[in-house]
C-alpha cells in the first residue's frame, strides 16, 4: 500500500491516476481502472450532447462505486465545446472530483465547482501555470514531462526537471507524469516529490481498453524511439505513435499547416476508425515513449497491482 496526500485527498486506493484519452476514455474503461484502485477519468468532450453525457456518468456509477472524474476539456477542437453544460450534467450526477486540462486557466469554470465542493485538479505545462491555477482554487496540479503521449506543451522540459519544479512552486499536492509505465518510474516520481503518478501509454496496452487488438499488437512491438511531436505549429504540441498519418503531421508543421488541415488528419473521426477497426493508418493516437517498455496485455487491475508492489519495493531498497 502507498498512501499519499494524494490518495487521502481522492479516495483512491494507489497513487496512480489514469490519463484523460480523447474517445478513449468512455465510460466502462474509466470504470475499470476506478475499481482497479486508481483513478479514472471521463473525456467530457467525447459526449456531444447532456443527455450522452449524463448516461456515460451513470454507466461509471453502475459499475462502480469507487470514486472517479471528469475531465474538461479547454484545448482548441473543430467543434465548439460548452463546458458549463457538462459542469450542470456532473453536478446534478454527484461527480466530485473534476480535471481541466488546455491552454488557458480554468477561471471560469470553477466557482460552482468550488461551490459544490468539488476536489479541482488542474492538468498544465510547468511552474508558471501550476502556480496560477492553485491561486484560482485548485486543490491538484497535474504536470507531465516531454515524454508523455498526447498534450506535450511547449516547454520542452523532461520529467525529471519539471516535476520537482513544480513541487517546489506551488503548496498544492502534485501528480507527475510523463514515461511511467511501471513500478520503477512511479517510484521515481514519487521520489521526485509528486503525490501521485499520471499513467495514459501503459493503459492502452490492457485488456479492458476499447482500441481494437491491432493497435495494442503494434503498440506492443513498439519501441521507445516510435514517436513523434505533432501539432506544434498551432501551439498544440502532441506526442503520437509514429505511422504514415503521424508523419504527414510532421510535414504539415513543417509548413505551417492550418488547424483545419491537421484535424484532416488527426481528428476524432479519423482516430475512431482507427481504434474500432484497426485500421493501423487511420489516424493517430497519443502515445509516450514509454511505450518502448510496454510489453504485455493484461488487466488494469494488474498492472495496478505490480506498479505499487515494484515502487514499495525500489523505495524501500529491499
């Protein structure tokens, strides 16, 4: 057992928090890894409707009872997404605990969340940003390092100097990521001061994860150099998996593509066929460099399980 601040604060049983993936995480896999002793959370934006929504959210409770998230999405989509809808949906459901994630600070957003009693984690790209959000309320700040899958920044800083910066910037509990995939990198975070690990590329490869067994076969064979940063010339940096689309992506930068030329390519639409069919160069999905040490399919609960026992084990030296 590993308890932190983080664990008390959530209710969670491990210090490992399950990454916010765009028509990945619906409602069943948020689910899965909630009863798993993470935390799970639901992409908002996934859902273009209240009433979508609200049934995503009733899903996870009739699953679980373990407590889970929801993720608000504030990065630049295609479709105009209306945050104060899915704030009215998640607290008339009784969510309470709630992740912002984009490129601006979530101001708006949270006085009726606060109101609420809502436990506000805010997911941003270094010291600056950490700090902000905490002056506006929130209780947890989420920094990942360049090596993580999806949302990147524009810092361009690895882990382990981003998130003892952070940690030393802000009085608020910390959740780390970028390239924790196994016992060994959740107990360097935690080493690194942060209260909790933030894992996404290691839960792609599990069995309750809705991409079709393609993709988790050529995720599987994958190595850590199997990457690319996508989207940096909209100010929207993303690391995806290395396929024909993801390397179109890199061209398109190259000359200053349009945000309407990239979502040609990247967009939901395109990911979905990708993840339902196993269509390998559909789309592109996010995707660490730790991929490289993702191996085996297994269950949620799992790889869970062999994180926290590896990390007690490394930090208590035995």
């Amino acid at each position: 057992m590993l308890k932190t601040k983080v664990t008390e604060m959530l209710g969670i049983e491990h210090p490992i928090v399950g990454g916010t993936m765009m028509w990945i995480s619906k409602a069943e896999f948020t689910a899965a890894i909630s009863e798993a002793g993470g935390l799970g959370i639901l992409a908002s934006a996934i859902y273009h409707s209240k009433d979508e929504f609200r049934d995503a959210l009733q899903k996870i409770k009739s699953l679980t009872s373990k407590p889970f998230a929801v993720n608000l999405n504030l990065f630049p989509a295609m479709r105009p997404i209306n945050n104060e809808d899915y704030i009215e949906v998640l607290l008339d459901e009784g969510v309470k605990i709630v992740e912002t994630s984009g490129h601006k600070a979530p101001t708006e957003l949270y006085p009726p969340l606060k109101e609420a009693g809502c436990v506000l984690i805010h997911k941003c790209v270094g010291a600056k940003y950490a700090r902000k959000a905490v002056s506006i309320g929130a209780d947890i700040v989420t920094v990942v390092g360049f090596e993580n899958g999806g949302a990147v920044g524009n810092l361009g800083l690895g882990t382990f100097a981003l998130v003892p910066a952070v940690v030393d910037a802000v009085s608020a509990p910390v959740i780390g990521g970028g390239g924790v995939a196994d016992g060994r990198g959740l107990a360097a975070m935690l080493a690194l001061g942060a209260e909790a690990a933030i894992v996404g590329t290691r839960l792609l490869l599990t069995e309750e994860c809705p991409i079709h067994p393609n993709i988790k076969a050529a995720l599987a064979s994958a190595s850590e150099t199997d990457t690319e940063v996508v989207m940096k010339c909209v100010n929207s940096a993303h690391r995806v998996w290395r396929n024909e689309p993801a390397a179109k992506l890199v061209e398109m930068d190259n000359r200053n593509a349009s945000l309407a030329e990239l979502i040609s390519v990247a967009g939901g639409d395109k990911a979905r066929v990708m993840f339902e069919q196993g269509k390998l160069d559909a789309g592109v999905i996010a995707t660490g460099q730790a991929v490289g040490i993702c191996k085996e399919i297994l269950p949620v609960k799992t790889v869970f399980e062999s994180m926290v026992a590896d990390a007690t084990r490394i930090l208590r030296r035995d």
